[in-house]
C-alpha cells in the first residue's frame, strides 16, 4: 500500500506519526511538505526537518514538485491538510480513496454569511459529499461544521496531532512532582491574544488572596510577554509567577513532567492544541477552556482532566482551586490522563487504526471504533 500525506511543512508534532506509518508499510509512506517552515518557529526552537528520508518538499525544485504531483494521484490514499488541491484534482476527479484533516472551519462566526468563505467550502467540501472524500476531524468542532454546511455525510472521523512522548515510567513522573511542598502549575503558550494570559494573572490573585502555596510557571515567548510580567509586577505576584522560556521542545517537555496542573486557557481560535497531548502525558492533572479543539476528544471531565467554561462564574479558579486542595483526585486524573495518552491518543495507535479505517471503507464497512482515533464523530 502507498500513503501520501501532504501538509504545509513537516514539524515535530507529525513526525511520530510518520514514523509510525513507516513501520508499518516502510517506503510506501511519504510526507510531502509544500512550503519551507516559517523562521519564526524555527526561533522558537522548532526543528527544520526537510531531510528526514520520508520527506518530499515540493517547493525545492522542479524535480521535487512533479514527484509530488505523482504521489498526489498515484497513492493508494491521500491525506492532505493545509496544502494546495492541485496535487489532488485529479485524484478527486477519478473519485480516488482521499482523506482531508481539518481543524474547524469556523472560528469567528458559522451563521455569518461570507460568500468568499462558502465559495472555498464549496469547492473543497460540498461538491465531493458523495464522493469518497473522508474528513480526519483534527478538532471536536470540525465534524459539526462539516454537518452544517452538509459535507462529509457520515464521514468524519476523530482524529489529531500525535506529538513524540518520552517513555517515561509513571512512577518516575510522580516522583518529581511537588518536590518542594508547593504545587506547582504551568501554563505553556504564546503570549498572544487568543491564549488569554491575562486568566492566569486573575487566578494568581484569587489563589493568593485564599493563601495556598502554589507557583505558577508561564512558558513561552510573544508581543504580550512583558506587559503581562509587569503586571504580574504590580500586583504584587512576583513569589507565585515565574516567566521562563523560550526552550526547546524537550526542555519544555522536561519542565510539564515536573508540574503537578497544567492549564490551557485559549479559546475557539485554537486548532486542536498539541500541548495538550504533551502535558497529559507527562501526567499533569490539566485543567482546560472547552472551546479548545482537543479538549473534547482528549478529556472526560471528572476522569482525566477538568473542563472550564470562559463564560462560567469563577469556573477556571474553582477548578484549580479542587485540584491544590484535593492530592488524592488531583493524583487520580494525573494517572489517567498519563493512561490516555500511553494507551489511546498516541502515534502508533494512530497508525494502527487508521489502516484498519482503510480497510474498512475500502470493504464498505464503518469504523469499528468507537472512541479515540479514527472512531466516528
């Protein structure tokens, strides 16, 4: 079997996923990368992979583009996500087995009509409805949007980004937790807008002023960084929030699997949010904003995580506050969502259900998942 995934650029978040799929059909696998990686994310650490074996970068040469346009037509299967439809015209046309993988379409506004905006949905989506065009929902509100605009009829399926995870024994991960007697919260991001930096802030001061012993680490680098560490300044928070960072992902990986709560507090402009994967499992108990796009999909609240509302009365603070008071529920979804991640939401998972999907649609039968990857949403 031939598999041809094609994407933007290829970056350390898809990478597992790759090599998961080169274990199990070797070189019939290919990852075709349409642009170079932004040098921002190279700033931040990201790797520049182009050379990796299974790697074809179309826009490097003539040579390189005609290949891609090849593996476009002639595989077995296509997966595309943010690249250009050229490389699948044809294979569309000839109604070729053909996955797209999508965050949702619409972050802002679903009910605003924008004729720009149906024009491009209905030439990538509406249009192939019957065809055999699948939808690999990389975000809980992917599916529903597909519903809305009537594509994809019964066929959208979960699915994600499936970052490398260290294998790290569970037991070694709550051995460096709360070594110091504090709890010790992380929040891991962009200081940008859609992050909501400025949540942290006001549940540093709650939490303060109902004098537990916490620290909070705020990771990462952006335009808002230095405002909101003077702020943090001025309100007196200069003990309970450190500003660290940037780091390599490794290093930001080594810094989660010594945090006992992680939170996530973007909103619905977030994709799915790899992050998540990386803090679940480095057994963080996470506490996280619904309108993520891997919130759904990856938490059970109660179980492995806890889900707050932007729009609930206190509901972020409320829920931290459980998780410092309570060791024994907090140690309980640390495990858990270690357990979701090692055993379900991983690459090798990924790939292994993702053939089967494969199979099964090629027999004309349904998912026979019922959670997790490649499981009907």
């Amino acid at each position: 079997m031939t598999i041809t995934f094609f994407s933007n650029f290829l970056l350390h978040h898809q990478t597992p996923f790759c090599e998961a799929m080169i274990r199990r059909i070797g070189d019939g696998f290919r990852f075709v990368a349409t642009e170079p990686v932004p040098n921002e994310r190279l700033e931040m650490g990201y790797s520049n992979l182009e050379s990796a074996p299974y790697a074809v970068n179309s826009y490097k040469d003539d040579a390189s583009y005609q290949e891609a346009m090849r593996l476009g037509y002639e595989s077995d299967v296509v997966i595309i996500g943010s690249a250009p439809d050229v490389f699948i015209e044809k294979r569309l046309a000839e109604n070729k087995l053909t996955f797209r993988y999508s965050e949702r379409f619409f972050k802002k506004f679903r009910w605003r009509f924008d004729p720009r905006a149906w024009r491009m949905r209905y030439k990538k989506d509406i249009r192939y409805r019957k065809k055999n065009l699948h939808m690999l929902c990389s975000s809980a509100y992917t599916a529903p949007d597909c519903r809305f605009i009537f594509s994809y009829p019964n066929k959208t399926y979960k699915w994600g980004y499936f970052p490398e995870l260290e294998e790290v024994p569970y037991e070694s991960l709550r051995e460096q937790k709360s070594q110091d007697g504090r709890i010790n919260i992380i929040w891991v991001s962009r200081f940008i807008k859609l992050k909501h930096p400025e949540e942290i802030i006001r549940l540093a001061k709650q939490l303060k002023k109902d004098r537990l012993d916490f620290n909070i680490e705020m990771l990462g680098i952006g335009a808002l960084r230095d405002e909101y560490e003077s702020i943090a300044a001025e309100e007196g928070l200069d003990k309970q929030i450190s500003f660290t960072g940037p780091f390599a992902p490794a290093q930001v990986l080594k810094n989660m699997q010594k945090a006992d709560i992680f939170l996530f507090t973007s909103d619905k402009n977030e994709g799915w949010g790899a992050v998540l994967n990386e803090a679940m499992s480095s057994a963080c108990a996470v506490v996280a904003c619904r309108e993520i796009g891997s919130v759904p999909f990856l938490i059970n609240h109660g179980e492995n995580g806890l889900i707050y509302d932007k729009k609930g009365n206190n509901s972020l603070y409320n829920n931290v506050k459980v998780l410092i008071r309570d060791d024994k529920f907090r140690e309980r979804l640390q495990k858990n969502a270690y357990d979701t991640i090692k055993n379900v939401w991983n690459a090798e998972a990924a790939a292994e259900r993702l053939l089967h999907l494969i199979d099964c649609i090629q027999r004309g039968e349904d998912s026979p998942y019922t959670d997790g990857p490649c499981s009907r949403c």
